[in-house]
C-alpha cells in the first residue's frame, strides 16, 4: 500500500486534480443541499471554481458524483467520531460528536434523505463502515459513562433519538440555526450525569447503528 | 346564545346525532393520520361504527370532514391550553401541555401536515384561535418561571423548537412510541431550573405562534 492510495480520494491522482476533486465533492454536497440532488451539473461547478470538463472528468455522470459526495459524507462523519474517540476527555469528546454532526445535519439538510430515496443500495454500500461507527459510538458512550460525566441511564439509543429529531427539525426551519443550537444545548444538558434529576421512560428500541443515517426519513 | 350552541358541533343536533358526528371525526382523524386524507370515506365510516349515508348526512364532501376533523385537533390543542393554565402548580400544567401536545403529534403524525398542504388556506382560518393560543402559552411560560421551576432563560420560541423537533422524530419513526416519550422527558428535564447549569446559546428567531401548528412541515 503506497502513501497516497490512504489519501482521501482515488490513488494515482496528482495534488491539484486531487484538490480540484475535493472542491467539486464540497460544492456538490452544498449544492445538493440547497437545491436537491438534480441541480445542473454545471451549477456543480460553477460553485466549485471548476470548468465543466474538469468536472465531467472526475465524475462522467451524476450517479457517480451524487454517490462520491455521499462517501465524502460519510467520511466526514466517520473523522468525527474518530476525533472525539481522540479526545482526552470523554465528555467533551461526546459533546463534539453531537454539535459536529448537527451541524454537519444543518449543512446538509436533505441531501442525505433524497440519497437514501435515489439510490435505496447506497446505504448497504456502507455497512461496515457503519458497523464500525456503532462500536465506536458504544465506546464513546460508555467512557464518558465511566468518567461520571454523561448520566448512567442514557442509552446509545438516545443519540439515535436526538439526531432524527434534530434532523427534522434542520429540516422543517432549514434557514434557524439558532433553534437547531438551542435544542443542542439543551438536549445535551439533559444528557449530563449531573443534571439527571428526573426519571426516564424505557429507552427506544432504535437501533444506534442509525448513526450516521440519522438523517433518513420516509 | 343557547346552551348547546356552546357544545362541540353545530347547534341544533339532537344528542345521538352529535355523538355519531363526534366519533366520525375522531375516526377520520386516525384514519387520515394512518393513511392519509385521500382514504376513502368508506373506511372512516367503518372506523366510525357508523354507515355510509350517515357520514356523508353530516360530512357531504372529503373537503368537509378534513376541514371539520382539523378544527376538532385544534379545539383539542386549545382545550388542552386551557386545563394547563387552570392547573395550580404551574411546572405541573407546562409539563402536562408538553407532554400531551407531543402525544396529539404521536396520534396525528402527517395529518397536520397534510391538512397544511392540501388546504393552505385552513390555517387562516385559525388565526384568531392561534393569537388566543399564543397569549395563553406566554401566559404559561412566565408563570412557570415566576414560581422558580422553569429556567430563566427559556424563551417562548424554545417551545415551538421542541415541538417541531419532536414531530420531525415522530414522522421518522411514527411507531417509536418509546424514542417519543424519551425526547420528551429530556426535552422537559433540561427545562427546569433546577438543571440550569449549562449556558445556551440565543434563542431561535422562532415566533411561538407555530403552536399548535408546530406540526406543519414544508
């Protein structure tokens, strides 16, 4: 295995056509986000600083840029989780996880969700990828329990439960970021060992390993 | 103005026509809730226990009966305002509206939204109901601030935040009762003043006014 094939993006590819790659992936997911996945493929590269050619290039049809930005999501989200697995602290470890990937939920907004409607397989695609994420959401969950600091009753379900209603509510007021860090804030002070001062009802029997894909809906 | 003008339901229905007229509407509102408000009439009329010709004797058109069934959501919104304000513990009645406008949202899942979609001009016709609402959920709010159990730092618009989340979560997983009363319970937790120890960012710009219609999804 060479240096570069662990580098993000095709192996072989020399830097700027790599840097000029990675701008089409950022502007896509902006794109796609704001005006769904079936804005022109120019408007793609309008908004990455590229020709058309340069985009066709890298990406010879929509498939597979709608495909690749996904990756590059899910990418993104797996750095995050192995960022606050990194952190010393476990609860501000736990507490980066959740605002990261609200905002990456913010950023995002439908984008995920008119994914899973347009390629039902894209998902199966990432299996291990999300198996992994599962146990490393176990881990983080559980060493911020061990250090005292997220309450003992929370259940990994309960991520689950904040990123869909997180989602839906970045979906419902796309333009508010303030309502969507409020409710951060708040749902992450109730998740605080020392404010657990009420009973919870049974946890959901969500399955956590809806992380990443927090962001599905019907 | 007579006493059964003051009555649920038009004035001037004998008492058995007036039940069968009430149970229609709360079978079209499962009904529409399940399946959508194309459903024909036919099965919410078996729903109801009633026939055919009695439905329609009171509901002559689809237009009618979802018009009628949202406006008994709304009288049910309201009559639940008014038991919260006429509690004496103040915590106690916002806890109660909370925990029963996110059960009406459990119960109603898409109707609210469809009905939104299908009639943008039915909410107009709430608007009066909707100030009296907004007045009343204020009303709320500072009582139970004043009397210590609700934070300070609550703004009215975290209500309606709360709301929309948790129809975002039912509309995902309208069959996770669980993940729904565990939202809540959260939600309600970091609410109290008693938990006030982390710092929230600004309110949402949010106008309060989305009660009860925080079920409206674009």
């Amino acid at each position: 295995m060479t240096e570069s094939s662990r580098i993000p993006g095709p192996g072989g590819l020399r830097a700027d056509a790599r840097r000029n790659r990675e701008r089409v992936l950022v502007a896509a997911r902006a794109v796609f986000a704001e005006r769904g996945i079936d804005t022109p493929m120019a408007t793609v590269a309008r908004r990455a600083g590229v020709g058309v050619a340069t985009l066709y290039r890298h990406f010879p049809t929509r498939d597979a840029l709608v495909r690749s930005a996904f990756t590059q999501q899910m990418d993104t989200c797996a750095r995050t989780l192995a960022e606050a697995l990194a952190d010393p602290d476990p609860w501000r470890g736990f507490q980066r996880l959740v605002e990261t990937v609200c905002a990456l939920q913010r950023e995002e907004r439908g984008f995920p969700a008119a994914f899973a409607a347009a390629f039902p397989d894209g998902a199966a695609h990432h299996t291990q990828a999300r198996e992994h994420a599962e146990r490393d959401l176990m881990t983080l969950v559980r060493r911020a329990q061990a250090a005292g600091a997220l309450r003992a009753d929370f259940h990994p379900s309960d991520l689950a439960v904040a990123l869909v209603a997180h989602c839906g509510l970045v979906t419902a007021l796309p333009d508010d970021g303030a309502a969507s860090r409020r409710l951060v804030a708040y749902l992450l002070q109730s998740f605080r060992a020392d404010a657990a001062n009420m009973p919870l009802p049974p946890p959901s029997s969500l399955s956590p390993d809806r992380f990443p894909m927090a962001a599905d809906r019907p």
